[in-house]
C-alpha cells in the first residue's frame, strides 16, 4: 500500500513561486508513475502533469506548461511540483497522486490507485 502526503501549499502573490512536494511511502516507487491533479472551489479535479517512474518523461495540461516543471527523487521517494508565474486562476487544492507501472500522459483520475489528502494554493491577486 502506497501513502502519499503532500506538503508546500500556501498564500503567494500573482507572479510569485511556490514548490509542492509529495512524498510517498513503500519501497518500490520508482514503478510508480506520478501525477499532479488540482481542484478549485465548484470545479472538478484536473490534470496538471505527470511524471514517469524513471522521471525520464513527463507530460503537461497547456495552462501550465511552461510555467510548472514536475520532477521526482525516487532515493528519496518524493515527487515536486514547481510552480512559477502563479496566477490567481491556480488558485486550487492539489493532490499528487500515484500509478503503478503508469505513464506520464495519463489524465484520468480513475487511473491512479493512490492519493494524498492535498494541499491548498492560494494566489492573490
């Protein structure tokens, strides 16, 4: 069983930068792709990025491609997801979340079999 616990959210300024980190607990997280999901208020759950096992792949939504970058430290069993140029619109709750033997392209919620209990993003405007 994978647990997965984020951690990094906050108050930020537009414009500004914040780092998420999720770390996971088992052995074998490297078989694991990773994902990056967001929900605002009244919305549904979306797809950031995504990030393979190796960390050789990653794919990403258009709002934020160019603006946040997915890595991971599979050593250290933790995948981040940097945030730069934040606009008012991220504001959301973000989950990362878990795929064994995954792919990085994979946007579907019912793909990942584990989650975190997310982590709060506000940016002022």
């Amino acid at each position: 069983q994978v647990q997965l616990v984020e951690s990094g959210g906050g108050l930020v300024q537009a414009g500004g930068s914040l780092r998420l980190s999720c770390r996971a607990s088992g052995r074998t997280f490297s078989n694991y792709a990773m994902g990056w999901f967001r929900q605002a208020p009244g919305k549904e759950r979306e797809f950031v990025g995504g990030i393979s096992g190796s960390g050789g792949s990653t794919n990403y939504a258009d709002s934020v491609k160019g603006r946040f970058t997915i890595s991971r430290d599979n050593a250290k069993n933790t995948v981040y997801l940097q945030m730069n140029s934040l606009q008012p619109e991220d504001t959301a709750v973000y989950y990362c979340a878990a795929a064994q033997y995954g792919r990085s392209w994979w946007k579907q919620l019912e793909s990942y079999d584990h989650w975190g209990q997310g982590t709060q993003v506000t940016v002022s405007s």
